[in-house]
C-alpha cells in the first residue's frame, strides 16, 4: 500500500514564499512521476508541476518562473518551492504519485491535500 504525506501549507501574504513537502511510503518500483496539483472549489484539479523517477519536470506554463519541483529519489520525496505568491495561487495542493506499470498502465496515488492561503 503506498501512502503520501503532505507538509508545507499554510498563510502566506502576497510576495512570500512557501515549501511544500510530500514523502511517499510503500511498495514503489519502476518509472514514476510525482506532482503537485491544485484545486480551488468549483473548478477542476489542475497540474501545477510534476517530476519523474528520471529527472523529466513539467510545469503549468503560467507558473514557470515561480514555482520550482524538486525530489529526493532516495526517500521518495517531492518538493514544491513556490515563490512571489499572489492570492490566486490560494488553493488545496495535492500530491500525486503515479506509478508505471507498462506504458499506459498505470496507478495513482494522492495525499489529503494541504491548505494554500495567500492573503495579506
């Protein structure tokens, strides 16, 4: 069973900055890709950035620049720096796991989400 663990959100005003972590547990083998998306009420989740097991990053294009996705391939753990905040980037950020089992087969995984406020 693999399991995610978010850490990091929290108040921010406008300009500030925030880290967030997420580590992943359990039985975690092959190609993998870990992200970040977000999610206000009313809209869709969307793709904020996204990291695979090889080293391949994929960004939202409006938030190039910013937002920066790291991990740490030996503790399973994903990172998202994300800077110059401004309150539209107010939302619940998940972390996502997927995990290749063949090309197109795979399975997906998502922490509980952490709360981003930026507000002054």
């Amino acid at each position: 069973q693999v399991q995610l663990v978010e850490s990091g959100g929290g108040l921010v005003q406008p300009g500030g900055s925030l880290r967030l972590s997420c580590a992943a547990s359990g039985s975690i083998f092959g190609f993998n890709v870990m992200g970040w998306y977000r999610q206000v009420p009313g809209k869709e989740r969307e793709l904020v950035a996204a990291v695979s097991s090889t080293g391949h990053t994929n960004y939202a294009d409006s938030l190039k620049g910013r937002f920066t996705i790291s991990r740490d391939n030996a503790n399973n753990t994903v990172y998202l720096q994300m800077n110059s905040l401004k309150p539209e980037d107010t939302a619940v950020y998940y972390c996502n796991l997927r995990v290749y089992r063949l090309r197109d087969v795979y399975s997906d995984y998502w922490g509980q989400g952490t709360q981003v406020t930026v507000s002054s």
